[in-house]
C-alpha cells in the first residue's frame, strides 16, 4: 500500500507540506495549520482558491520484493479526485478524468528498487470549463448553479461528485486528492480483481441459488485450467468446478444450487425479520500452481419492483416486493456526509445508519450528485438491514454523449456495479436523479425545436449504456432510467414521459413551501414518494462551532450566507407563521434559539403530516389514485453546519424531525386526520400478523393535566401490512361529547394498544394552529438526571400541559428515547444514550428544556 504521507506542493511551488494518502488538500492544509476549518463562517468563499490551483502529490518509495521475480506489476488507483496525470519515474503512466473510477497503470517495465510517483492534478473547475468551451455543438445546461449557491460552474462537464460544485444544501468545495486507496500489485499467472455473489430463487425447483462472477487478470498468454471450489458449511453446501481463463481479462461464472436440505435464511429489511448472511469460501487452484482463497459472505434475498395494473385505477403500481413480500419503503435520501471523504470514518457512517435504523427506517436512497458510498457504507446496511435505492452519480442537470464521456461513464458503471452488486442492501439502481424531470418539465428554456438532440443523449446515456451494463452484469434487482418517472409508462412514451410526476405511475418528488404543510390534501397522493421535505436550522450548539457572536441572529450575514436555497429563511418563517407566534425577544440570542427550535417543530410537524398521509394511503383507491407504498423524505443527513432538509445534523446530532420519524415510521401507528368536518383514524400495520387491538383516544383541554374525556374502542382488528379506517367521528359530536371544549381549547391524543406489551407510540392532532390555542399555561418544566449502567434517565414534571418539549444538551454527543413531545401528564421518563463518555454533572450543566411556551 502507498498509504500514508506523501509530499504536496501547488501550481508554482510557493505552497509545500506533508499531505495524508487517501486525503484532499483542503484536508491537508487544514491539518497543518495552514488554514482554518474550511466550514468556519465564510471560509467556503475564501478558500476558492486552493480549487482554482492546480496541486501535485508525489513520494518516493522502495519497491519491497524483487521486481525481476514477477511477471506483472500494476500500480492501482482505487480513486483519483479527479482529473490528473500519472508519473512514475519521470515517465508517465496515463491520465485520469473520472473521480467513480478505478485506476490499474501496467508499470513492470517502469519500476525499480526506488521510484518516485507523481500524481499533477488539474484543477476540476478550470478542466470542467474547457470541456464546455470544446463542446461547440450546442450548450449542455446548467451552465452554472444560481448566485444564492456561491458555486462553480459546468459540474455537469466532470465526472467527479456534482454537489462538490455547490447544491441548495452544501457548500462548494471542489477537492483535489487521492480519495481512496492507492497500492502495487505483483503477481505471475493471474490475479483476481474482482468477486462478487448474488442469489436468486428458482421457484420450479423451490431451490435458493447463487451465481459467482470472479473477474481475473490472467497474464500468461496461453489459457489456464484449474479448479474452483465453493464452501457454505452453514449450508452443508460445497461444489467444485472446472474452469479455463482465457488471456488477458478473463471471467468466471459459476451457479451453486444451495442444499435442499438446509434451511436458507433469507436476509430481511429492518423491521420484517433477521439480517442473516452465511460464510462461504471460494478457492481457485490453478494449473500454474498457487491457490487464491476468497473469504466472503454469502446473503439470500429477492426483489422484485412491481408495476403492474391494478383494479379502480388507471396507471401501474409501483411497489418493492422482498422475498415474496410487499414491502412499504420508510426511510430518506443519503447525501454526501462531508465536503472531504476523508474525514468520513466508519464511526461516522455508523453513527448516521444507526440512526436511521433507530428511527424504524427500512431504506434510503443514494442520491445521485453525490458519491457511490464506500464499502463499509453497504457493509453497514447489510448488517441492519437498510435498503437502498443506489442512483448513478448524476443530477438536476444534462449531460455530453461524445465517446470519451461515454467511455468514461462506462468503465465507472461496470467498476461500480461490479463492486457493489454483492450486497443485499441493494435494491435497485437508478440511472439518475431528476434528468427526466428537467427534459419533461423544460427546467432549462430550451426551445422546443432542440428538444429532440436532447432527449437523444438522453437515451444514449442513460439506457443504450447504463441501463445496457447494468443489465448484463447484475440480473438480481430492477433498474429504472430516473426518479421521478413513469416507470414502464416513461419506457412506453420513448423514456422521456409527458408528465414524470403523474401520481398514477412509478414514483413522485413533491416539494411546497407556500401551502398549509398541515392541510393534507395538498400532498399528491402517489404511487411512491421518493422525495419530499420542509427545512429548519440545525441546534445552536452545531451553528456555534463554525460562527461568531455576531452571526447568532436570524437575518445576519452568517444566516444569509448559509442559506443556500433561495428564499429559505423566509419560507421557512411563512410556514411557522401559519400556526406560531413567532418570537419577540429583546434578548438577540434568545430570539436565535427560539428562531432554531420552531424551524425544527415547524419542519418534524410538516413531515409528520406528508408522511402518515403516505402511509394512510397505502391500501386505499380514491379517484384512481393511492395504493401507496413508499415514503423517502429528503433529507437524511448534513453535510456541513447550515439550514437544510436534513433530520440530522453534522456531526449526527438528532433534529426534532429525527425523533419525529421515530414514531411516525413505527411499525405500528394510528394516524388521525379531517375531512369536511369529519374525524378519521387510520391504524397502519407494517407487522405480519392481523391484531385486535384496543384505540385509546383522549381529549384534552390545554389548561388541564386532567383529560376532558377518553375513549377506549375495543376489538379493533388493525390488519397486517396495511392502512385501515378504525374510527371516524364528526368533530362537533366529539366537542359535543367532551363538554367544555372548543376547536381552540382541546387537543386530541390516541394510542393503540394491544396484548403481550404491545402499544403504538401516541400519536396527537390539533384541532386548531396553536397561536390560536387557549389555555395554554407556563408549564415549568424541571428535569433530574441520574445515571443507570450505561445511560441516563431524564425525570421531566411539568405544571401544565407542554407543547413541543425539547429537551437539548448541547454538544454532548448522544440521543433521547423520546423528544419534542406533546407532554399532557405530570411527570415523562426520558432515556439519554451517550455516543460518547459523559456524567450527570455534565448533563445537568448543559441541558437546556424548552416547549412552545417558553417562546416569547
């Protein structure tokens, strides 16, 4: 390996410092004092210049075996960030332009006892705007991101990650570096590159079975014969094959029928059953003599994506069946987790898909500006059972088709799938975000005379190529051009559908920031939401680390220039006005924080209602439209300390949003809302089993810790894996019922309870917005923390009913079993889960607890 450090100098030598392997150089001036944190204040505007250079890392290294002992040496990039030329020795190897690609550069006639390797980068923002000023034929738009982003232009001209460029929630960071692994390989006769399983279920012969692709570089130029043999013992499954490598590039593909006699396992999504993988051995024993052992785990599960007619509706389901089983999508959108990869670490990406398990997510979708994640990323949805909707790297934009693009895409999309397509988490690939949308809906003004060039590259590059490779490398999941689409509907219409976003096909992106999140009926009631989200601020604590006392206002510089989507701070203000008083402190900083939490209630409560509506719609017709069975909200998680869609922050602090989904993505919930004056429950159902079950519905006035009245149904059959209406109720009779209440004066709390412990989370629906509310009091709400083994336990009382409790410990790192709840009893036991060593003195020195009232 050549990991570690190498010397790094730019364009004209006047800069020189250590610089880590795999690293970037932000990274590396950073680490050696010779700058601040990129994500400090306005530092993403100052430092534009170190992208605008053009950097050089070089090492010397000893070549530790006999170089005239091996019939092949390589010199292997795993990632090149991005575009570069390859020097060894002063003779140069080759030149890289694709930041998704793997790098192998023959050097057996180039190496000795000790060489020096260069890597000259160009700067990715001056490459990207000659590739747009030698495509004459006609503009590939966007020509560049707008002002509010501070961005750069032409991403969409350099395979490299395209948010790195700037997006409406990141920062623009153009990196040059060696990102991934870089290595020297020796070997005589051959050499496997890659290895990769996937399994299917042969339903004529109720068999599992497995198809094994192994990928050789083979040297000697005759072919070569050998053995291979596949080990399951878990299985009592073992075969053995004879095999023949043809020179040069040479494949294997053997298909293991499973033991009939074994009882397989499948591996489940989070939530429907166990994540079980199985050890297996491959050994290849050639005739040139040595053996390559091949250690690696072995998953079942199949997927199929369902698009089929269904009766009461025009249009074409859209649904994930796994195993056999139908499943409904919960989970979000993955974006970048920092600007730099390199400071994404396995605890980090743990921590995010942890949490996002926590929250009862099942899936999140890969989104395509970003990056193919890496490894340990799958390895970590495999073991908790995380689906994922892995799009290919492009986004929001078009793109050239000249042949060395083509090219380029296509190593990319053979080297990805190829590395990838082991993994059960996968369960679809997707060719890109939105581009189908931007042709459809003319994003970029383009006349319709030109349209037809267009859609040409569209289908060039997105179904005569990606699709065509994906297709022949993995027959085990579904691929689908876009998201949004039609899908067989958009295949039908030449890939490029009228109208992607018809709730009557394939799957939808909604966003509206001006219409009453609350009101449900202006939620599309689609097939599949891939999409959709409301933003907030992320905690003061976060905000803190990367600003000064200055910037803790509202309207400041600082909350100007973090805002990268147009008119945010202000739409989010609109959509907390609606139903909030918005605060009115003299004190700056306490008016911020007041500011920070109602985004964060403004933005989980919006989500709440878009998404139990996605929920609720799952078994129901109406108006031909329903049979919902997907909710990705946008976003997951951050990717620097700023406003944005996300539920977690940067650094993996929980949003309200977070705990939020929680509950709204448990897998069993009653879901409440109105229509013309009419109260409906709903008790959605994700488990496999029918239950009778038990709704609790309880009215309270906000004055009194005392319900005004309860109901308790029994009997109510809650059915599996669906939605279905247990109680409906006109609100006068139900205000009629509990006396003393009004619209304004109650709010309404409901539970499902069942036997052997199991009870919904309690769900709550407002009857009016709360700045309407009456008899709202102080509540004073006091906490006591006390350790037990290795958590804390949180003692909240309140003096009246409490809207929104938050309960905050600033940059302690951890999460709460339960937060921004409506608290309606005396007393609440909240458990802290530190991610980190911490005390109760800690705890109690930072906690902060607010609720509604406490803003003023």
């Amino acid at each position: 390996s050549l990991r570690g450090s190498w010397r790094l100098g730019n364009g004209n030598g006047s800069v020189v410092l250590r610089g880590e392997v795999p690293g970037c150089v932000h990274t590396a001036l950073h680490r050696r004092g010779l700058i601040q944190d990129p994500y400090y204040r306005f530092n993403d505007v100052m430092y534009r210049w170190i992208s605008l250079d053009n950097w050089t890392y070089s090492r010397t290294f000893k070549t530790p075996f006999d170089v005239k002992k091996w019939q092949k040496v390589n010199l292997v990039f795993e990632g090149v960030d991005t575009v570069a030329q390859i020097l060894i020795n002063n003779i140069t190897l080759g030149r890289t332009d694709n930041m998704f690609n793997r790098y192998s550069f023959d050097i057996t006639s180039a190496i000795k006892e000790v060489n020096f390797v260069e890597v000259r980068f160009l700067s990715a923002i001056s490459y990207a705007a000659e590739q747009s000023r030698c495509h004459k034929a006609y503009s590939i738009p966007p020509v560049c991101p707008p002002p509010v982003q501070k961005g750069e232009c032409h991403a969409n001209f350099i395979r490299k990650e395209q948010c790195s460029f700037s997006w409406d929630w990141g920062p623009s960071f153009p990196t040059q570096g060696i990102w991934k692994d870089v290595r020297i390989e020796a070997y005589n006769h051959y050499h496997l590159i890659y290895f990769s399983l996937t399994s299917f279920f042969v339903k004529s012969a109720q068999q599992w079975s497995l198809e094994i692709q192994s990928i050789f570089d083979v040297v000697s130029s005759k072919p070569i014969a050998g053995l291979a043999t596949v080990n399951i013992p878990k299985l009592q499954t073992q075969q053995t094959f004879s095999v023949k490598l043809q020179p040069g590039e040479g494949s294997i593909v053997l298909l293991v029928n499973i033991n009939k006699s074994s009882t397989v396992e499948a591996w489940w999504p989070n939530g429907h059953g166990k994540q079980t993988g199985y050890n297996m051995t491959t050994t290849f024993i050639m005739e040139a003599g040595y053996q390559i052992e091949k250690f690696s785990k072995a998953y079942f599960r199949t997927v199929e994506l369902v698009q089929e007619p269904i009766p009461g509706s025009l249009g074409l389901s859209f649904y994930f069946r796994i195993n056999g089983r139908p499943i409904f999508i919960k989970g979000s959108n993955w974006i970048p987790a920092d600007s730099f990869q390199d400071r994404v670490t396995y605890d980090i990406l743990w921590l995010l898909l942890k949490s996002a398990a926590d929250a009862n997510m099942n899936a999140l979708r890969v989104w395509g500006g970003g990056v193919y994640e890496q490894d340990e990323f799958y390895n970590i949805c495999d073991e908790l059972g995380i689906m994922i909707w892995q799009d290919f790297m492009f986004a929001c934009a078009l793109y050239p088709t000249d042949q060395n693009y083509l090219e380029s895409v296509r190593a990319e999309v053979s080297h990805q799938v190829r590395r990838l397509k082991s993994h059960p988490s996968i369960m679809l690939w997707s060719g890109n975000n939105e581009n189908e949308a931007a042709i459809a809906s003319n994003w970029f003004s383009i006349p319709y005379a030109d349209r037809e060039v267009y859609i040409k590259d569209y289908v060039m590059l997105y179904v005569k190529n990606i699709r065509e490779i994906v297709l022949a490398e993995d027959k085990s999941r579904p691929f689908i051009a876009s998201s949004p689409t039609n899908g067989l509907e958009s295949v039908k219409e030449g890939w490029v559908s009228q109208n992607p976003y018809d709730t009557h096909y394939g799957d939808t992106h909604f966003y509206d920031y001006s219409s009453d999140c609350w009101n449900w009926t202006v939620y599309p009631k689609t097939r599949f939401a891939s999409e959709y989200g409301f933003q907030s601020w992320p905690s003061f604590s976060t905000i803190k680390k990367v600003s000064s006392t200055e910037d803790w206002s509202y309207t400041s510089n600082f909350s100007l220039h973090r805002q990268h989507h147009e008119n945010g701070n202000d739409q989010m203000l609109q959509q907390i006005g609606r139903h909030f008083k918005l605060p009115q402190s003299t004190d700056p900083v306490k008016n911020f924080k007041d500011m920070i939490y109602l985004t964060q209630v403004m933005q989980a409560q919006c989500i709440k209602t878009e998404t139990e509506f996605y929920r609720f719609s799952q078994s129901e017709i109406i108006k031909g439209e329903g049979h919902t069975m997907g909710a990705l909200y946008w976003q997951l998680n951050d990717i620097w300390q700023a406003p944005s869609w996300a539920s977690l922050e940067y650094g993996g602090k929980w949003k309200l949003l977070h705990y939020f989904a929680q509950n709204f993505f448990a897998p069993l919930l009653p879901v409440a809302y109105e229509d013309k004056g009419v109260l409906y429950i709903y008790g959605v159902s994700d488990l496999h089993v029918d239950h009778k079950l038990t709704l609790r519905v309880i009215v309270h006035a906000w004055s009194s810790l005392e319900p005004v009245c309860t109901l308790a149904k029994d009997g109510v059959t809650v059915k599996a894996q669906s939605a279905v209406p247990i109680y409906k109720e006109s609100i006068n009779d139900l205000l009629e019922r509990c006396r003393n209440c009004t619209r304004k004066s109650c709010v309404i709390t409901f539970c499902l309870v069942g036997e052997g412990g199991l009870q919904s989370p309690t769900n709550h629906h407002f009857l009016s917005s709360l700045k309407d509310a009456v008899g709202l009091q102080k509540s004073q709400l006091s906490a006591s923390v006390s350790q037990q083994d290795d958590v804390y336990i949180f003692v909240l009382q309140t003096a009246a009913i409490a809207p929104f409790v938050s309960l905050d410990v600033g940059s302690i790192k951890g999460r709460f079993s339960d937060n921004g709840f409506l608290m309606t009893e005396k007393k609440k036991v909240v458990v802290f889960y530190p991610w980190e060593p911490t005390s109760v003195e800690e705890l109690e020195k930072s906690l902060t607890l607010t609720s509604l009232v406490d803003v003023v």
